[in-house]
C-alpha cells in the first residue's frame, strides 16, 4: 500500500487504541533512538503484553493489520543479546508530526 491510502487506516487504528497512539508518541519523542518493549511498558504505563499486541498484533484484541509494524509506523531493529529494540520510521514520524499539528 502507498502512504497515500494507508494514512486512513493508520489514523483510524490511532483513535481506536490510545496504547498504539501512546507508543507511536513516545518513540518520536525519543527519536532518533529506540526503545525495548518493557521500557516502552514503563513509560507509556501500561503492560508488556500490550505493548507487543500494539506492536506486532496480538489474536482480536490487537489486530495485525492494524499493529504498528504492520502499519509501518515503526520498525524492529535487532541489537545485541536477541534483544528486539523498535524505532519510529519516517512515515510515522509523518503522522505524529500532522496528529500533534491538529490538536
């Protein structure tokens, strides 16, 4: 899919789940570093598990089409010790940027 039709989808799946809005915020403001998933819990307060529904989608309660890697709002990057640290990609940069200019 283009940017062009994925950002309904993508502004749609923010307002339907504040965790997925929580997380997206949160990575841009530390950008451009990452961040791995408890951190992420801890500063968003919320738990883990959520998290990784958020990010990766997690049976119905977080869709995987609606995840944000599915959406490609952030990114997985691999480091050291198996250790899964996500950033925010330029396209959900994009989004949070137009999300904070409407309020």
């Amino acid at each position: 899919m283009t940017p062009e039709t994925l950002r309904p989808l993508v502004m749609r799946s923010l307002r339907r789940s504040n965790v997925r809005k929580k997380i997206a915020e949160y990575l841009f403001e530390i950008s451009p570093s990452g961040s791995y998933t408890s951190d992420i819990a801890y500063n968003v307060k919320t738990t883990p598990t959520n998290v990784i529904g958020a990010i990766r989608g997690m049976n119905s309660r977080y869709r995987d089409d609606e995840s944000l890697l599915g959406l490609n709002l952030i990114e997985q990057v691999e480091s050291s010790k198996n250790v899964k640290i996500y950033k925010i990609t330029d396209f959900g940069k994009e989004i949070i940027q137009l999300m904070k200019e409407k309020r």
